[in-house]
C-alpha cells in the first residue's frame, strides 16, 4: 500500500479507478499466465465470508457437497452437442501428462455438467435416488483474451450445484430455489439490488433450456451477469443415459439444473458500493469491521493499552458480523496516511482515539459509508453501538442500491431514445422487443446494448410492438451493456 | 449402498478390504480420466471437517488465506532446478488454451512454489513486509500411473501453506509449527498417533533443505506418509530473486518454508481404523455422529415421533463434535440391514429403540469402536451421556493407535532379522544406518523398505554401525514399507 497519490476519480474514468482499487486495496495482481490472477488476502478473505454464508444456504436446502476431477476427457465432453458448442472454443486442453502425450486430450473444467452427471448415470437407478443435489466449491477455466480481474478472468472460483429431479416441477422449483437463494446473498450479503428474470434465446447457457441470471447494474449504467441457475430439462440425462425406475416401474429420463455462484461477485461489489476514496464494503462481507486508529505521540504506551482494550470489548460481544477488529498503530505511517489506508480498504467503521479521548474514556468514531464526520461515543456503550452501527450501515448500503437501481431504470418505447441513453448516461432501458434474433442483434450494432432479462412474473401484453422493428411485441424486456 | 455381502476380512487382504469399504460406503468413487477421482458426499464431508479443524489451526497462527492461479507457465517452473527436476515427470501440461497452440505450456500446479515465490518477489521489499505466511486450500495435480484411491490420485485436494521469513531461526520454527500443527490435528482429529522426524537426502522434497514428515503405520505394517513440512532454506529465493532490506538497510534473501496436508489423511484413516465391517471414524470427525434405528413393525407413527424427540434433544447441545443426527427409517430395508449399513459407513453411536424402548423412555445404545452390546440409557439423561460417550470414543481409539504403534515398532541390530520383519509381520524398524545412499538403495531392494525418518531430537552417537554395511552410524533411523 505504498502509493498513496489520489485515485483517479470514480466517476471520470470507472475502468481506470477500478484496476486502481483492485490494486492499491491488495484485493488481486496479476498471474504469470494469461488472463489469470492471483486473488490476494483481504480479496481472498471477503470471498470466505460469502463462502461460508453461501455454504449454510445450499446446506440447510437440502443439497450436499463433493468434489469431482477437473479434468473431462475429450471424448465424455464432446458428448452434449449444444453444451460443447458453447463452450469449446473457451477451453484449456492438457494434451499431455506423466511425460506423454494423451490418447484421449483432456479438457479443464469449463464447468462440470458433463463430469458429474457421467457419475450421476451410474448412481441413479431408482426414483429412491432422487432427489439428487451436489454442490462443488471449485475452480473454473474459461480462456479470455481481455482479462478484467475478477469480472473476467482464465480462472475463476466458484460453487456449483447441480440437481437432478425425478418431475419437471421439482426440477423448476430448485431453478427457482437456486436464483432466489443468490438474491437473498446479493441483498443481504452483498448489499446490491438487482433484478432476476430469464434470458434470450441467444443468451441462455450452452445446453440450457432456461437459464436465470441476477443482473446487476453499476455506476456508469452497465450491468453486471452476477450469477445464474439454469434449467437443463432433459438435455444432458438423454445425452448420457441419466435414467430411472419410477413408482410404476416405467423408465424416465431425469430432470436436472445447474446453478453457479463465482469470485465475479466481488467485481460487482467493489464496482458498485465502492467510491473516490476506495472500497466501500457491506459489514456482511468486510474482513475488517472496525479499526481503531490511535494519534501516537507522547503517550503511546497508555493510548495503545487503550486500543487494546476497546479492541476487546468490542471482540467481546457475539455478532452478527464476521470481521475483525485492527489496530492500525505503524509509527511508521502518518495519522493522516493510516486513516487513507482505512478508508481505501472499504472498513466500514473507523475508531480515532488521541489523548482527549483517552482522559474523557471516550473515542470518536466514523463511518465509511458516508464520510460522515466523526461523533463521540462513550467506551462503557461502545461494543452495542458498534453492532447497532454496522447493522445500520449494512441497511443504508442496501437503500442507496435499490435507489440506484430504480433512478437509473428508464422505460422507453422509442429507438431513438433508446440510443440516446446508451450514448451518454446509460442504464437498465425496458422496452418491448419481438424477440427475434435479427432485432436483439442489430440493437446490440447500434447500441452495444444486449437482452439482458425478461422478468419471471411478466404478463403477455397484446398490443404492444418492438422497440426495433415495431412488428408484434409481447413481453418487456430488459436492456442494457454489459461487463 | 446396495451390496451387502461380507467384506473381505482386513486382515486376509487389506488392499481388497480397502477398495471395497470406498466404494459401498460411498466415500469415492473413480473419474473418468485415468487416475483421477471424485470424492463423495460422505468422503468430502469428512474432509470438511478435517478443513474447519485446520483452518481455524492456520489463521490463529498468524498465516492468512489466498488463492493463486493453478497454471504455471514452464517457463517459471522451471527456474529452480532441482524443484523442476523432481516435478517435471508427474506433470499435466496445457499446450492448448482458446483453440490456439500456447507459445510457454502452462503446467498444472503439482505444488504451488514457483507461482508463489513469483509473486512474493513483487511483494516483498523490506523487512517490514515479513513474514509473509500464506496458505491456500486447492487442487493439486501429480500424474499418477496406478491409482489408489485417496493414497495415490493423479488429482488431490489439499492446504499448502508458505512463508517467507528475515531469519533462519523464524523460518526454522514455522517448519515445526507445521509439523507440530499437523501432529496435532492427526492426533486430536484423526485418532491417529504418528512419528515426527526428517528425511533422507534422497526421501525430501524436490528443492528443500530438510523435509518433516508425519508417518502412520497402518494395519498390515506398511507407513503412510501422511503430510509433510518443508525447510526451504533460500533455494526458492535465490531462484526468484525474494530479497529484503533488512532494519540496516542491508539486502538479504528471504528464507522460506512451506507446509502441506492433503486428502491423503482420509485413506490413513481409512486403513487404520477400519474393521471387517467396514469404516470406523472417530467423533470428531464423523458427518454422522449419532445414527438412530427404530425396529418398524406396528407402532411405526409413535415410535417415529420417538426418534424425532431422541434426534432433537441430541441435537440441542451444544457438542464439539460437528457431526449430524440421523434417523435410518427407510422400511424397504429391514432392521438387520439397516444396522449393517450404520457400521459400514463407520457412525460412531447407533441408538435403536423398539417398542419396549418406547413403553420405558429408554434407548439402547452401542458403540461402533467396539461392538459393544448394546446397554440402556434414560432418554432423560441421553444429550449430555452422548457427549461423554464420543469424548470417550475418540481417547479410546487414539489409545489403540498408540498402542498398535508401540507394539509394532521393533529395534533391530541385524540384517537378516530387519529382512524377516519385512517379509512377515512388517512394521516399523529402528536401527543404525551409516546415510550413505548405497546402503538406502540396497536395503530397499532386498526388503522394500525406505527410510522413513531420524527423529528430530535423536543424539548423535558413537561406536554404533550402520545395520547394512557396519561401517560407522551416528543415527538411529525408522525404516518401513510405504503406501
């Protein structure tokens, strides 16, 4: 954290100050082969606590975890045409290994459909099987030739569930389960309002029949794909034999998802919450909660035992947060210089104690969120103020997205309007669209703006026309560029 | 699940009875691709447990968490010669990556060193920024021609930890913190005693210094080397260019360690403590502590609603032990199955309640450890008994790990006892040998025993002479068969 000159600012130039954060903050550098990074402590801590969040969901839903081989022989990958399609031409081939070279090449794990439900043809028999929901935490190879860290990179972190049903309806209701349990992480966790809804034909993932994104937008009107779960109906059980014996004794195929969760996240979190300043992060998900910054000078020794002991209080009580609580005290480094420190790694609550707060047995204290200037709290009430204050914070991060979310949300129904707004503020447009593939291509020419989503609760409108080609439109859908 | 003929007996054919319990017991089962495996719900639950213990171990030590890419261009790999000399035979190799033909191959980490040490070189500038001890949880890739499960995987799951250090003393303690931390954890966790010591020159890892390993000895007398913790001296830094200005402004190099505790602990764990019908785990690490049977028949509604209250009382203290609480109703299989299948997947406590039960709210309760017939317990005083009875579990099975070490540990003076052994009973031998690595080669030729270890607080001593040539030996040494 040695480069302390300004940020370029957030709103002048996003992609600049992004890679600037990333950076400075210690969140991710760069790896030595292409398109990989290296995800860093205080990056790599924030993804823990959306693991462990993440991990009680999937749990108490019912699914388990395992782990499969991250490598699928060539031959088993190539065996669901559509699936292959979409994801051959992102893939890492190792061609060789033990010093020879492979009869069968085998692909790096794009994602594990084709691995695991290999296994799921062997394990599944009877209806007695079914339910069967397995959740892997693993890593992700998907070859990019630009790499953004965190929003695109070769390698990715990731969980992936992966259910087989026994009815088309069970299967729909884990579709549903899956895209509604990363929302409740999104808003609660993450503090980031979006919107779910399914997407294009053009857009659905390779061998989905539906697939169920959460869409978030970011500070300069993009969005950001944030997760999915997709609906597989009986694409890949026909393609590799998943069949069982039903109640009568009759032979079915069974229904199946797939529902991925990634480091990605992280990206939308520091592109959406965070400020000219540097991170701004929920108290969900910070690794620090609170730092406590004393002003050292001639009473160091008393003012640090004082530190101490505020660090403890606070340790002390049981909390909903999972952060710890620093002492930032290098003499080194200026007052000045470890309160930039703090506010650039996004620590949600900032304690300052000099020799006057010392004497009155009282500290000021400070939020990132807002820059607020700092009040005075007693010590004695200190640790419950801090649980009242983070949980206050986690709300009010919460608000500013939704609010965002909604002031940047236009309605259009004019093509020229449309280009307007991806000309200059950008934003999530809806607009009627006749769900034709020429229309959704010559939008993205002229816009850079792609379908992102159709809601799930839309009605079917009559009367309606297509924002492109104004021929019969019946649903509203959701446009917008994207990361 | 569905096998429920005999096992082979462990004692006529472990390596039969081995496979067999992985497979009916749902721990593993094989990938596709040649060596690899996938890691069940049961197995990966264990390994769960193993990673709480662990992580919680590591972060109270001071190491923080990371994650760094798995691909390591070969021409990084290869800077340190002896490191690439060692790995570069059991390596897989991307040549291929987004349909192009790669111009440096990427090697899947076989261990995570080079792409590290890579970027603690960028990191690392003065003495302020050690140490540097970073720890990942990850997959690990080792080309493997015949396959065992758990024990030899071409791909395995594991904790590599590294630290970067100013001094030779500070690295030299992080190498026993890791021993000492995985002794630890095998002995708490795994109920499994071990021997600490260092490897041979020719037994270390490829580019350190000195190797620690933790060895088991297994029933049928073969060791297991089940983790290791490496002193790398400054090989890697030399290598990379890892250097700091220490406190005068000095340029040093920094000195390093690195630490690693794989998947491989589940197949010691497997071997130690199995019996001929099936796994035995201890408490604390058993995803299913406690197992509930009923004997349907009747009274089925009442006797159900019984175990519920049995599994909620349990289930509300608060217990160290992480595992859960089932109730094993499925009436398609009967009563006799049912306990079959609670001691193949090796639950520690198996309650089972019947009508008589029932009329006298009591349980009968067993243990797994020693087929104990069952006793009765007051339903009254169950939760808090069940607690006791795992603490007392999980000493009694460390107590027979002990015990069975002891008792098959011999010291010899003689060649041709040292070779009966081996041909025998095996076990572990103790006895004098001269370091010379033409007396290591030949003994193993005659006996297939390695050298597996000299204890780390052994005197150096006079007038002994090494078992093979009789020439002058200054240290006692362990030699055994290994898996």
């Amino acid at each position: 954290m040695g480069d302390f000159t300004k940020l370029t600012s957030k709103t002048k130039n996003i992609s600049k100050w992004y890679l600037e954060v990333i950076d400075r903050a210690k969140l991710a550098d760069y790896g030595p082969a292409k398109g990989t990074m290296i995800i860093r402590p205080y990056g790599y801590a924030i993804w823990e606590n959306v693991v462990s969040a993440m991990d009680k969901e999937i749990k108490s839903s019912g699914a388990v975890n395992a782990y499969f081989p991250m490598f699928i022989p060539n031959s088993l990958f190539s065996k669901e045409k559509d699936h292959v399609a979409g994801f051959a031409p992102e893939t890492a081939v190792v061609t060789h290994g033990g010093g020879e070279e492979l009869a069968d090449p085998l692909v790096v794990r794009p994602t594990s459909e084709m691995i695991m439900y290999d296994a799921y043809s062997r394990w599944i028999s009877s209806w007695r099987d079914l339910p069967l929901v397995i959740n892997q935490w693993n890593n992700i190879v998907r070859w990019e030739k630009r790499t953004y860290p965190f929003l695109r990179t070769s390698e990715f972190l990731w969980q992936e569930g992966h259910g087989a049903h026994a009815t088309k309806k069970d299967n729909w209701e884990r579709v549903i389960w899956g895209i509604k349990m990363y929302e409740k992480i999104y808003k609660e966790f993450f503090a980031l309002d979006g919107l779910i809804g399914t997407k294009s034909e053009s857009e659905k993932f390779a061998g989905a029949q539906e697939t169920l994104p959460y869409e978030i937008l970011v500070e300069g009107g993009k969005v950001i794909q944030s997760c999915t779960s997709h609906d597989l109906g009986q694409n890949f059980s026909k393609a590799l034999g998943i069949s069982f014996q039903d109640k009568n004794g009759k032979t079915e195929y069974v229904w199946q998802n797939s529902w991925g969760f990634s480091t990605r996240s992280i990206g939308a979190l520091v592109m959406s919450h965070g400020d000219d300043k540097g991170l701004v992060l929920p108290p969900k998900l910070a690794p620090v909660k609170v730092v406590i910054i004393p002003i050292l000078g001639k009473k160091d020794t008393e003012i640090l035992k004082y530190c101490e002991k505020i660090k403890g209080n606070i340790e002390k009580l049981d909390s909903e947060f999972p952060g710890g609580v620093e002492i930032s005290s290098d003499n080194e480094k200026s007052f000045g210089h470890r309160i930039s420190e703090s506010e650039l790694r996004g620590i949600p609550i900032k304690i300052t104690v000099g020799t006057r707060e010392l004497q009155e047995n009282t500290v000021s204290i400070g939020f990132r969120l807002d820059g607020m200037k700092p009040t005075i709290a007693r010590v004695s009430e200190l640790s419950e103020k801090t649980e009242e204050y983070l949980v206050d914070i986690q709300e009010r991060m919460f608000i500013n997205s939704e609010e965002f979310l909604k002031e940047n949300t236009f309605e259009v129904n004019d093509f020229e309007k449309f280009k307007k707004i991806m000309k200059t503020t950008k934003g999530l447009i809806k607009a009627y669209w006749c769900e034709e593939k020429d229309c959704e291509e010559k939008i993205k020419e002229e816009t850079k703006a792609t379908t992102r989503l159709k809601k799930l609760d839309v009605k079917k409108e009559s009367g309606e026309k297509c924002i492109y080609c104004n021929k019969v439109a019946h649903y509203l859908w959701y446009f917008a560029q994207a990361y």
